[in-house]
C-alpha cells in the first residue's frame, strides 16, 4: 500500500426527499488518500461538509466488505463504478487519478424511487422474493442433511447463482431496468437443487409475474447486468429462467 | 436484581427436553390472540420471525436497514459447526458441547451450552432443506472444514459466505410468512425504546428512518435480536450501523446487561492503515486450515518477506501450541500476535501485523485448490491492501469482532424483564468468556429456529395482560423521552462531527481495553470517556433535521449510547479480577503469559444494573455451577 492522495471534482445528485426536484451539485474533494474506499472518501466530503454547516451526501451503506448489497450508486455511469465484480465499498480511490471529476447519481429506474440524494427504494426486490424465492419448510420438518445427495456440479452452480447480494446493480444497468438477472438468480438457484423441485414451477410463474406487475422492463439480450454484477452472477442463470418458466407455463398444473 | 436463570433440574442430556415438557403450551386458535415484536432480522431475528410466524403468532419485525437480507450477520465468512460428525472423527454432542465450554474459558452455563450442541444437528438439517448451497463432496454430501478451538472437522460452510447463505435462508423464510400475512414487515425503523407496562415488555418506540416519525407499536412480547457492540471501539468487523442502542434502551428500563467485557478481538483482520479509515474487514479465521502464521526471529526485519528464509522465519503459533497450532483459539492467537508485535517483530509500514503465508499449502494442494476454498477471500484482500496473496504473505492483526457480553437471559432467554427475550449475538448466553470460530452462525439460529418457539409459549400461556393500546400513558411518555433526546442532539450545534467522537471513543476503548488490560489503565480510560462524552454533549454539530432521512441524527444517538454504555463495560473489565478467555487483566497471568482464571471467586456471570443517570450501575452476580464437567486450564499446547 502507498499513501499518496489525490484532488477530485465530484459531481453528486442532491435530492431533498422523494417528491422534491433533485439536481447535480458540485464539490472539490482534495487531499483523498488513495488507499481510501470509495465510501471512506464520501464520508471525508461529507465530513467537511458538516463542519461548513451543510448537510452531508446521504448514501446508503452498511457491511463495507461487498456482501450486503446496501451500498451501490452510479459512478461515471457505472454502477459500482468502473472496476469490475466489485462492489462500491470494496472500490478504491488508487484506481481514480489526480484531478479526475466523478460524477455519483442513484441508479436511475421506475422501480426504485429516491428517497433522498442517492438513497433509493429497493423494496421491489423483497416482493419479488415474496412472491415464491423460498423453499416451503417450516422449523422442525426437515429431513436428515445427508439423505438427499446433491451432485457437487449442482450444487456449484447453485452456490453460483445464490452469491447474489441484492444489490440491484443489474436493474440500473439495464436500458430495460429489467430484474431477469436478479429474480434468475433466486430462481436457478432452486431449480438446481432436488428441495426446490417440487415447487420450481409454480415458484417461476409467480416471481416473473410479479416481476413484472412492478415496472421493471423485459431482457432483451445486452448483457449489461453481467457486465456490472459485483458477484459475477451469469446470464446463463436467465437462460436458465426462460426454460424454467416456459417448462411451467406450457406443461405444468400450475398455469 | 433477581437472577434465576431456570435451569431445569436433572441429567444434562434431558434437560432441553424436560423444560419443554414442563412449560406451558398455547394452542393453536389462542396462537392467533398474541403478537410478538422482533427487533432485528439477523440469523436470530429472522429465523425467529419466521418460526414464530410459522406457529401462527402475529408477528411484527422491525430492522433499520432498507431490507431485512441485509442484517451483518451476512457477513460472517468461514461456517457454522454443528456435531454431525459426518468425517467419523470422533465427535458428539458431548465433545462440541465440552469443546465450547472450555473455549469459552469455563465462563458459561453448562446447561445452555449443551442445549446449542444438542440442537446443532437440527439447524443444519433445516438450511439444507431450505436449499442452502453448502459445500459438498464429489459423492453429493456434505463437506467439513476445521475451525479454531476444535480437533475434529465439525465446521459446515458455502464457500467464504456461509453467513450470507443462512441468512437468505432465514430471509427466504420470513418473506414467505411476510408474503401470508403472518409477519408484517417494518424495515428502515430504529427501536429506541422498550415500553413497559404493570412491569411487563408490552411494546416499543420507533423512529421511522425515512420520515423522521416516532411510530409506537403494541405487543404481547418482545423480542430484541439486534446483535453486538464491537463498534464501541469505532473500528472493529461489525457493520457502519451496528449498534447497542436497543439493548442499552432495554437496559436502561431494566434489564440487567451481563459481562459487557468480554469482547473478542479476532486475530485475522486487515491491519489499520490510515485515520480515514471506517471498518476493519475480516480474512475468515478458516484461512488458518492452510495459512501459517509468522514474523521474523529477527526484531526490527525490515526485509520483504520472500527475502526472509525459512530458517529464520518465527512460525510462532505451531512452535507455543503444538497440537493445535495455526488453529489455536481466537483469544490466544489475537494475543500472541499482539506479543510478537510489542516485541518489534512485527510487520509492515505499521509494524502492527504478522503474515499469514500460503505458499507451503499452495505447493501442496495447487493454487486452483486454495482458489477453490478461498477465493472470495484472497480477491477481497487484494481489492483492500493491493497485493496478490497467492504470491506475498497476507498481513494480518488482531481486531475487535464480536460481543459475547449482551443482554442477561435465563435458560428460556428472557431477560430480567417479563416479557423481553433477546436472542443471538445480543443475549450473554452460550460463549462465556470467548466464542469459537462457526459458533454464531449455531448460536443465532439455535436461538432463533428452535430455542424462542419452545420456550416463549411457556410465558404467554403463563401470564395476565392487561389490554394495551398505543395510547396508554407508557407510550406517551416513552415518547416524549425519546423526541426530547433527538431534539437536544440537534440543538447543540456545536464544532465535532458525530464521527470524530466515535473515533475518540474507539482510540481510547481499544488503547485502554484491548487486547491487554490493567487496572491503571482500565481507570484512566472511565476518566477519559467521560470526558469525551461531556464534550459529546456541548460540543456535536448533527446538521439536518428530525423530519426526514438523517443519518448524522441516527449515528448521533448512537454513538450517546456507545459513550454511556462504555463505561459499563470499563467497570466490568475492572470488577473481573482474573483474566479468563478474551479478557486479560495483566496483573493474572501465568510465567508464560497466558490467562490466570479464578475459579474460586470468579466464576459467575457479571449482572450490571441500571441505577439511574449519572449513578453506577449495581453490581449483580449469578453463580456459575459446574455439575458436569470438571474446570481445568485451558491448554493448546
């Protein structure tokens, strides 16, 4: 690690609360160590902006090592920013150079309304989830661990799939804002394992249908939300989707 | 204070099973009458939720952030241990539950402990038929991994994310509860106070964090799993919002906080490396299956480790602890880092760190193997330091983790208040005075899948309510307590940022009472707080408003809580005259510089009581009774 530091122009998205005008405002951010997160520099900011009397960048963050999902803007167009499978709290100012300008927005998508600045409402994704991304098992019902064999193929894939932290990043990628990635991954997850069969076909009519009652649009193939995904998940999961759904909606009880 | 903890009488083995027996049940129709408030949606309070849910209870969750699948408990990395004792090495309920005992250092209830081994077999047979990916062999079953303070691989795991897996198990299940109509969720809600009535736990006041509303809600029963305090020493693992508010909130209105001070410091974090710095991350204590740790012979080798031979390399842990070596307990290896460091033989820009080196297991088992166990982990260490750990030793150095101290439970994990449960990392229960490695994620989810729905039927069937509205004067006056406090915070207007006190108060907790303790020191640290916390109160500028999203305000009334709470556990440290696991006293300390336990007159639980503002706390102590296993000292050598 080196300690050098960097001046930076940031151009961030204010926006008082949900229903008010939000706008780009601009801030010099000098003398940010490179070693830095990309969050750790937005509490330097917004630590400076206390001190001047003025209320600090709202932002939403919580575990800092890339698992909660709870961080996530949009950072010279990119969410996450511009390093790949990487979330933003895991970004590192040693990868932005000396008098480069920043601009930080929410992500931008009918689904996820600002509540403030670039804190958004990502409340759809738990709809989703409610809407079949469980196994149906109550406390105390299970059978012994060992006596249903998972091939160790599919149980790779489906530990693959279920590394997905919710972040929505893949919705603000998309010029869809389209869920597939995310609501494919819940749903490949299941469908590899023999305890998410008996429900695998219900399960995938009703997380796409809600999917889809919520505003978010339809893949079209651009591939973005691979692209940006801090966990790497793979489109092959909507691939995966499609059949699960198709197998469902043509052959299954369930339609 | 009344301190009964409710042990059932009788053989270890059959105690779980008799308590549940003698309780009393609620039947299904009456189900239905009682609601139950859970605060926190971590391994505990999900799978509390959705069990209790499951049961037909009306069930309402609270958890401040924007969705209950983002509680810390998804950060934990390595595993969750449970006595299956698939590998055939020789172990049993027995061996995890006398494995935690002593890695607790003999500071625990023996009738607790044997309860989370017993119903550890069971947590693993429920994730995997909610469908989580745990790691397999080629045969399709499950695999197993050692963890510090075991000789047996006991250890379940899902790559480096078996917290994020169990908790979307425990999350997959509560939307599905969420989704019948049985839990109604309330998310982006801070709890700030528990509402009592006729001496019972009958509700609590939220601040709704996106509003600025203070909400009140009613129940039958409370349940707070709102986890630990780490970030009472500002840098620690734990998440930024990680909080004791809620417990100290309930603490505050009764309920007895027991052994603040033993907190455990895990000896593989990413060292500290500037002032800007927010969190330490964690390198899973897992990484010790195959890393050896280690730091020159030589004090003050400033020399790149490749250059450094073998021979005159130091790999101190397998020399002091032969038999269980690189995965000796998180106490004595957090400590002996901190010697090998006081002795300048640390490493790196600081000097406060030690290597963790693969190269030995990546000659042995090939860099795709290691990459296989621990990816995630090596590509976050070199996303945060910038170094490529399968070619540079990992640096590595103690940092504080967890909270065995919490909130005291009897054995059906009600607090000294009727009607307040507390759960998982937030309850004193099951670590004594240190947790092993993969014991959380066993005790969140015992607590929450299998402890909670057996025993709180005994205590809803077994008492008188009174009706309770959200009017009644308990509420009124909670709340105005509460709308006071947020108002005086942002009146005072002053120079510090809320941040800057929270550094303060970590630099001294963490100087003052880390790793190694003394009197002298303990007591400079209570002068020192106190006045941070005096200028705390002058001298905090919190910009913004009440009405509306906040986060100065929300962390201001945090951190007010962390300075009043911190000298709570600087009394305990200073009362605890022994040292014993994670809490080292330097005055008790054998010739080789291990802990010095006091079995004679220490062997209890520390009760603290509220006594009022600005007054000590009481001091209350519930024996520790030891009938079935015999203490001993700790030894890994």
């Amino acid at each position: 690690m080196s300690s050098k530091s960097i001046n930076l122009t940031l151009k961030v998205w204010r926006q008082p609360g949900s229903k008010a005008a939000g706008r780009l405002e601009t801030y010099q951010a000098d003398n940010i160590p490179t070693d830095a997160s990309f969050l750790e520099m937005l509490d330097i900011v917004n630590q400076r902006l206390t001190l001047a009397g003025k209320e600090p960048i709202a932002f939403d963050h919580d575990c800092r090592e890339g698992i909660c999902g709870m961080c996530g803007t949009v950072v010279n167009g990119r969410p996450h920013g511009p390093e790949r499978e990487t979330t933003l709290c895991q970004l590192h100012m040693r990868h932005f150079k000396d008098g480069d300008t920043v601009v930080i927005e929410p992500y931008r998508a009918r689904a996820f309304p600002v509540i403030k600045d670039l804190v958004m409402d990502r409340s759809a994704l738990d709809q989703i989830i409610m809407a079949g991304g469980f196994i149906s098992v109550n406390t105390g019902q299970a059978a012994e661990a060992n006596s249903l064999p998972v091939p160790k193929d599919k149980a790779d894939l489906a530990m693959d799939a279920a590394a997905c932290i919710g972040c929505g990043a893949c919705i603000a990628a998309c010029p869809n804002a389209s869920a597939m990635l995310f609501t494919s991954a819940k749903i490949s997850q299941f469908a590899l394992l023999p305890q998410g069969r008996p429900e695998a076909a219900k399960r995938a009519l009703a997380m796409v249908a809600c999917m889809d009652g919520l505003g978010f649009g339809n893949c079209t193939n651009h591939k973005e939300c691979e692209m940006e995904c801090p966990k790497g998940i793979s489109i092959s999961n909507i691939a995966r989707l499609n059949r699960e759904f198709i197998k469902a909606a043509l052959v299954s009880q369930e339609k | 204070m009344q301190l009964d903890a409710k042990i059932p009488a009788g053989p270890l083995e059959t105690k779980w099973e008799k308590n549940c027996f003698d309780l009393k049940l609620v039947n299904p129709a009456n189900k239905r009458k009682f609601e139950i408030i859970v605060v926190g949606t971590g391994l505990a309070g999900g799978s509390a939720s959705a069990s209790l849910a499951e049961l037909g209870y009306n069930v309402k969750t609270f958890c401040i952030q924007d969705s209950p699948r983002r509680a810390h408990s998804i950060a934990a990395q390595g595993g969750i241990n449970a006595a299956k004792n698939y590998p055939n090495d020789g172990d049993s309920v027995w061996r995890l539950f006398y494995d935690t005992i002593k890695g607790g250092d003999f500071r625990s209830r023996e009738a607790n402990v044997y309860r989370l081994a017993q119903v550890s077999n069971l947590i693993i047979d429920h994730c995997v038929a909610q469908g989580i990916p745990f790691a397999r062999e080629y045969g399709g079953l499950l695999g197993n991994r050692s963890f510090g303070g075991a000789q047996v691989s006991r250890t379940f795991y899902a790559r480096g994310q078996t917290g994020q897996q169990l908790l979307l198990g425990a999350y997959s299940s509560l939307m599905r509860q969420v989704a019948r109509g049985q839990v109604t969720m309330f998310p982006r809600r801070e709890m700030l106070d528990l509402v009592l009535v006729d001496g019972q736990a009958r509700g609590i006041v939220v601040r709704n964090l996106i509003t600025g509303e203070i909400e009140r809600h009613t129940a039958h029963a409370v349940v707070l799993a709102t986890g630990g305090y780490a970030n009472v020493f500002y840098l620690s693992t734990n998440g930024m919002g990680c909080n004791v508010t809620a417990a100290f909130r309930a603490y505050k209105k009764g309920a007895g906080f027991a052994n603040p001070c033993f907190t455990q410091i895990h000896p593989t974090c990413i060292p500290v490396h500037g002032d800007y710095q927010s969190k330490l991350t964690l390198m899973s204590e897992s990484l010790r299956n195959d890393g050896r740790v280690w730091v020159p012979k030589q004090t003050g080798d400033t020399r790149r480790p490749e250059e450094i031979p073998e021979d005159e390399r130091d790999y101190y842990l397998e020399r002091i602890y032969p038999s269980f070596g690189n995965l000796a307990p998180r106490d004595i290896s957090s400590r002996a880092a901190k010697r090998m460091c006081d002795e300048g033989k640390g490493v790196g820009p600081t000097g406060r760190a030690v290597y963790l080196d693969f190269a030995e297991a990546i000659q042995r088992l090939g860099q795709p193997e290691i990459a296989a166990r621990y990816g995630n982990l090596f590509q976050m260490y070199e996303k945060i330091v910038a170094e490529n750990p399968y070619k540079t030793p990992m640096m590595i150095y103690p940092a504080s983790h967890y909270a065995m101290g919490g909130l005291w439970v009897d054995y059906n994990l009600m607090s000294t208040i009727p009607g307040l449960f507390v759960l998982g990392e937030a309850n004193f229960s099951d670590h004594g005075a240190n947790r092993l490695g993969a014991s959380a994620l066993m005790q969140g989810l015992a607590d929450g899948y299998f402890v909670i729905p057996n025993t709180i039927n005994g205590y809803l069937a077994g008492s008188r309510f009174a009706e309770v509205t959200d009017r009644h004067p308990a509420f009124k006056e909670s709340v105005a307590e509460v709308v006071a406090k947020v108002k005086r915070l942002l009146s005072i207007k002053g120079k510090r940022t809320v941040q800057d006190f929270h550094r303060d108060l970590g630099n001294i907790m963490w100087e003052y009472c880390g790793m190694g303790r003394t009197d002298e020191r303990l007591t400079k640290a209570r002068k020192l707080v106190a006045d941070v916390k005096a200028e705390f109160w002058e001298n905090v500028t919190v910009p913004g408003s009440r009405a509306d999203l906040n986060q100065s305000l929300e962390n201001a009334g945090r951190v007010a809580d962390f300075l009043e709470f911190a000298d709570i556990l600087l009394l305990d440290a200073l009362a605890r005259r022994e040292s014993c696991g994670c809490h080292f006293n330097e005055a008790f300390q054998t010739a080789d510089h291990e802990a010095l336990r006091d079995d004679v007159n220490m062997s209890h639980v520390a009760v603290w009581e509220y006594a009022g503002e600005d007054k000590e706390p009481i001091f209350n102590k519930e024996p520790l009774v030891y009938e079935f296993v015999k203490l001993a000292t700790r030894s890994y050598k």
